[in-house]
C-alpha cells in the first residue's frame, strides 16, 4: 500500500503544534515557580544596632619578671672556713639575720693578741710619762739639762701614739670578728645560694643573692613609637596563662631605646602577694591601660571573617547586603567597629550561612532571661 502525500508531513507538523500548545498551556508556570523561589526567605534572623560604649583605651605589651633589687651577699674576711648555712632558696629573710657563720678561731686569737697589746701599749705610756713628770721636776731644781726634758716627752708622746695605733688594730679585729657571721643588709627574699659547709671563703666571692624587700617588677617592652603614651602611675594588667590577673603601677619609662630593637623597656611596680603568683624569670604578656573612648560596637556573633576582612550583613527591606568593616578593641563578646553608621540594621548572628543579596525573614530578639 502506497502512503499518502500527508504521511510524512503530518508528523512535522504535529511536533511544533504539540510543543507549542505545551508552552502555551504550561509557560507561566515556571515562571511563578521562578518569583516563589526567589522570594522564599534563606533564613530567620534577628536584628541588631551598633551601640556606643566608654571603653578603656589599652596597650598590649609584653616582658619578664624580675627583680626590683637583687643584692649580692658574700664574706667580708677572706680565707677562712664556713661551718654553718642557715639560709636557703625561697627563704625569707629579715635584715640582720644571720645566714652562715664562719669559724672564728683565728679572728679570736687575733682578737686576744690585740688587746694584750693595747694593755702593753698603756703600761709603757703609764710609765712614759712618769718618766717625763720626775724629768720636769728634776730639770726645775737644775739636775737635768733641757735636751734630757725633751727626750722623755718625745718618749712620752711616742707611746702615746702607740696606744692609739693599738686601740685601732683592737678596733679592726672587733670589726673583724662581728663579721664571722654573714647576715643579710635588707629584707627580702633568697634568690640563690652557692655557701656550702667546709669551703673557705674568698674576696669577692658570692655566697647569697637576695631579692630586696621581695618585690618583683614587670620589665614590658613597646615601641619606640608607643613609648610617648605612658608616663609613672598608669596601671598594667598582667594575665598568667592559667588565668591569674595581677594589677600593676608604672613607675618609670626607661628615657632610652635599645637601638638594634628599636623597643624601650617599662618598669611596673608589682603587689607584695605577686611573689605567691608569679616568679622572677617568668614571661608575661599584659596590657597598660591609657584612659577611655568612646567606642561603637558590636556583638561578636555579628562579625563575619572572610580572606582575612571583617564583614556584617545589612538588612534592608529584607534583603541583606554584606559590608566590609574594621574592627579594633575588644571587650568581651563584643569589638569595636567602623565603617558603618550606628542606625544600620545588622544580621545578629548566623552571618555565616548567608551571601550578599539574600531574602531574609527578620523577627524580633527574644528578652534576655
């Protein structure tokens, strides 16, 4: 059977027809599929304002602990033996202890000798001037000539000089012997101890190292440019990594800068009870606090971070559009920020889980309990 003329041109026809009837009974649909889509919120937020706060301007520095005063204890004879230490590390002390003692054997013999010869120096000027008296007396009645009378006062004034000389040698060995025992020149605390029982003692040697009154000191280094900002009197917080704060003074700013580092060190006068916290070697990190300023921030949950910039999500209309901000103190759960005004509506929180150009739904913040 032979096809007809149609067979082959109906099913050209047909396909077009059919697809543009399709079109034309199903074309608005997506596009209303489209809108609703579009206009489906991305997520629920909340808003909230940057808000205006008086915070405390810092700067943050960092230093070791040290000693205010560190004194350096040794003998003060040489060349005799220690037998006692009374003293150790982390002890403290009052001034005037007594530390360690060193045998004073010989210093006593010493000691004996010289008085025997202060006693020997006072007979001899005992009888000197008796000598000079019966030559005085003699010379009156013209038995003795006048040279004789000059030679017994010169006698006379010689032992004289001898008994002084004596009586300071007698002073020496006092001296001498009171320093048997090496005791500590001012309160404070033992920081190192190299006496040790049966060494003898050396000039210059060091037997004691005491921190002075106890009291330690923060050295924080800043910069060359930072150091204007500070001045005696302003306080330091210094934070221990386990989360002790100690509270400081500043009293003094070195009137130099180091010049291969180019930072200038701070000395911060630390409490007495610092010595329970912290001790001197110790690294610390800590901020000085300068005064307060007006800041305008925001809440952390706020912020969203991206390739290293800080950004917010504005909510206009409920519609978002991400800013770029700066951000700078910070005080808790909240930062200071610019480079947005302070009547802008910002996503609160959930910043992350949007992009620039969202439909948001905005409802309102719960009460705080």
């Amino acid at each position: 059977m032979m096809p007809t003329p149609f067979a082959n041109i109906a099913p050209r026809l047909l396909g077009p027809l059919l697809i543009a009837a399709l079109i034309s009974a199903c074309g608005e649909a997506p596009k209303e599929a489209t809108s609703a889509a579009l206009a489906k919120p991305a997520l629920t937020v909340t808003t909230t304002t940057p808000q205006t706060l008086d915070w405390p301007q810092t700067l943050k520095a960092s230093g070791n602990i040290v000693a205010w005063q560190e004194a350096v204890i040794g003998p003060e004879i040489s060349n005799y033996r220690i037998t006692e230490v009374s003293a150790n590390v982390g002890d403290r002390v009052k001034k005037g202890q007594v530390l360690a003692r060193i045998a004073s054997d010989t210093v006593e013999s010493e000691l004996a000798e010289t008085r025997a010869s202060v006693a020997e120096a006072e007979a001899t000027l005992t009888e000197a001037r008796a000598n000079n008296e019966r030559s005085r007396q003699l010379r009156e009645k013209g038995f003795y000539s006048a040279q004789q009378g000059t030679q017994t006062q010169t006698a006379a004034d010689t032992a004289l000089a001898r008994l002084n000389a004596a009586k300071a040698r007698l002073q020496t060995a006092e001296l001498k012997r009171s320093k048997a025992n090496v005791q500590a020149p001012d309160d404070g605390i033992i920081s190192a101890r190299l006496a040790t029982v049966g060494t003898l003692t050396q000039p210059g040697q060091e037997l004691f190292r005491l921190i002075r009154g106890g009291r330690l000191e923060w050295r924080a280094e800043v910069t060359a440019g930072e150091i204007t900002r500070l001045k005696p009197g302003q306080i330091a917080v210094l934070e221990s990594q386990n989360g002790e704060v100690l509270e400081g003074t500043v009293r003094a700013v070195a009137p130099t800068v180091d010049p291969q580092t180019r930072n200038a060190l701070i000395y911060v006068d630390l409490p007495a009870q610092a010595t329970n916290a912290v001790s001197a070697g110790m690294f610390y990190r800590g901020e000085f606090r300068l005064g307060q300023s007006p800041a305008l921030t925001l809440p952390q949950s706020a912020l969203l971070l991206r390739e290293g910039f800080a950004y917010v999500f504005r909510v206009d209309r409920n519609k978002v559009t991400q800013t770029k901000i700066t951000t700078g103190r910070r005080n808790g759960e909240r930062i200071e920020v610019s480079g947005i005004d302070a009547q802008a509506q910002v996503v609160a929180s959930g910043a992350g889980f949007l992009a620039d150009g969202d439909t948001v739904n905005v409802v309102a913040a719960k009460p705080a309990p």
